[in-house]
C-alpha cells in the first residue's frame, strides 16, 4: 500500500469515527473536535465526509462501528475514563496487533501538548510495539518516568524496558529506575528503594499525568519468566497463591488483588499512579490475558484500556 492510500483510508477511519460520535453517540462538533484533537472546522468536514462516502446509514457502514460501540460497551461497564478498540485479523497471531499503533497514536496526541506533562511507562512487549511507532518529536518540555527497573538477572539491560528507546526518539528527559525488576531479597529491595536517586523518580512517578502499561498472563508462558525475571518454582508458586496477571512485576490475582509475598515482596517497581487523580492505561490483547485485565478492570488497578475487538468481546461476556 503506498502512503497516499493509507492516508485515505486513515481519513475514512477519522470520518467513521466523528460520523458515529455524532450520529450515534449524540456528540456536538465542539465535543467531536475536542475527542479527536481537531479543529471544529475539521471535525465538521469529517462528519460531512462520512456521510459523502456512504458511511453513514442507519449506521455507520464501517468496520470501526462496531469497535465504537465495543469501546461505549466497556467504558460504561467498567466505569473506565478511556477506552481505545481496534478492529481484530482474524487470521492473525500476534498479541500487538493493531494494538501497539493505536498506542502509539494515544502517546503521541499528548506528547503534542504544549503543557508540560509527566508520563509514566511500564514495560512488555506491546508497549515496545507502541513505542517502535512513535515519529522523531521535539519534546523538551515533557517528562518520561519508568515505573520499573532495567536490570535483568544476568546484569544486562531489560530487553522491553522501553524508556531509554522513548526519550530519545521523543527528546523528552527521563527518569530511569537504575535497579533489577525484582530484588534478590525483601531487604534488598528496601535497600535500593531507600537510595537518595532512587527517591526522586519514585515521587515523580507518584504524580504522572498518565500512564501507559502492558498487562502480562501468569500462565505457562509468563513474561515474567520466560524474560528469566523469576524462575519456574515461583512461577508456580504464584499460580498456586492464585496469581493470573502481573504489572510492572506486581502479580494479582482474579479478584485484582496484589498476592502476598513469594515475589511481590521483592518487586522493585514503582506503584501504580493514583488512579482517582491520573489516567493509567493498558495495552493488552489476547485470550491469556482476560483475566488479567477483567481483574485488573474490575479492582480499578486501570482506568484506561487499549484492546482489540475480540478481546473486549471476551471480557463483556465474562
């Protein structure tokens, strides 16, 4: 596909999008405008594009209508500030599909912002994705925060730690976590949180704006383990304390509740932000990971999720 053709086809998706904000979601130019970061003359000439194309029927004649109403059905179910889903391929595998690009939008419309912001970031594999797509952009103004640390096991730097790849295709400053995801003991981790720069970034991250996570399973194929951040003894130990989901190395259960001990003790990440005063979002696709983000949905650990549709399918109907 050349770029002229994908730029078409990404204006027929704006075009859906501000047809069904406005002929289904009863959304006015100016909240149309405001939702999708464009001008009101702008989100006029979507909403008139949309009908000029034959989107717009009884319906909204395009794939993204049902992503749209999928992303309404979430929102209200789970009470969640933000919700983002993309169409699904049926015959594809990948768990970042789609996914990762619609992250990338997100990350790079409030990285557009003149005001300062501080942004917090977690680690996996979709958010490597996501971050692979962002453009060079001049962001001095911006802080990046990571909420773990970038230390493997063997002593060499967390393959899907993302924040060093991030601040420098963005120019932004960063705040690091110099430590190993998990500490080799609970003192350990006391230890190394306690350290005078390890403090500033803890408090720093305590106040972003906004957060972007990946949500990673605990069955068979955890991140968490096959990364060779724990071993296969307390792998199984967490699944038998009830454990299906970790962020950021915090592993919970089905209830979203935090498991006590085994490796939560040793993990040296930051908290979550507050979710009453900032935007925490997911990016997770995929059957292994329902559980994890329907408990972590459900205990309000999120407020915000980027998913694909089969995967919101799954989590209405759990």
């Amino acid at each position: 596909m050349n770029i002229r053709q994908d730029t078409g086809r990404n204006r027929l998706d704006d075009a859906a999008r501000a047809g069904w904000l406005y002929y289904v979601a009863g959304n006015t130019q100016d909240q149309i405008a405001a939702k999708l970061g464009v001008s009101r003359q702008t989100a006029q000439r979507l909403v008139s594009l949309a009908v000029s194309e034959g989107l717009i029927k009884v319906r909204v004649d395009h794939p993204i209508a049902n992503c749209l109403d999928l992303a309404a059905r979430l929102k209200a179910r789970f009470a969640l500030d933000l919700v983002e889903v993309v169409p699904s391929d049926p015959s594809s595998t990948s768990t970042t599909l789609g996914v990762a690009e619609a992250a990338a939008a997100e990350i790079e419309r409030r990285l557009r912002s003149t005001e300062p912001i501080v942004m917090a970031i977690g680690t996996g594999r979709t958010l490597k994705a996501a971050i692979e797509q962002l453009p060079s952009m001049e962001c001095p103004q911006h802080k990046l925060v990571s909420l773990t640390g970038n230390i493997s096991p063997d002593g060499s730097a967390a393959f899907y730690n993302v924040i060093f790849t991030m601040a420098d295709r963005i120019k932004a400053r960063s705040f690091p976590m110099p430590l190993a995801v998990i500490a080799s003991s609970p003192e350990e981790r006391e230890m190394l949180l306690s350290q005078p720069m390890i403090q500033p970034t803890l408090a720093l991250a305590a106040r972003a704006d906004v957060t972007f996570i990946g949500i990673g399973d605990l069955g068979p194929k955890a991140p968490l383990y096959e990364d060779g951040f724990i071993s296969e003894a307390e792998l199984k130990a967490l699944q038998k304390a009830g454990a299906v989901a970790e962020i950021v190395g915090w592993a919970y259960d089905r209830e979203g509740r935090l498991i006590e001990g085994i490796t939560n003790d040793r993990v040296a990440s930051a908290p979550l932000p507050s979710r009453e005063k900032s935007l925490v979002i997911a990016l997770a696709m995929g059957e292994r990971k329902v559980p994890g983000i329907l408990a972590a949905a459900t205990r309000r650990l999120i407020n915000g999720l980027i998913t694909d549709e089969r995967t919101a399918e799954a989590l209405l109907e759990a």
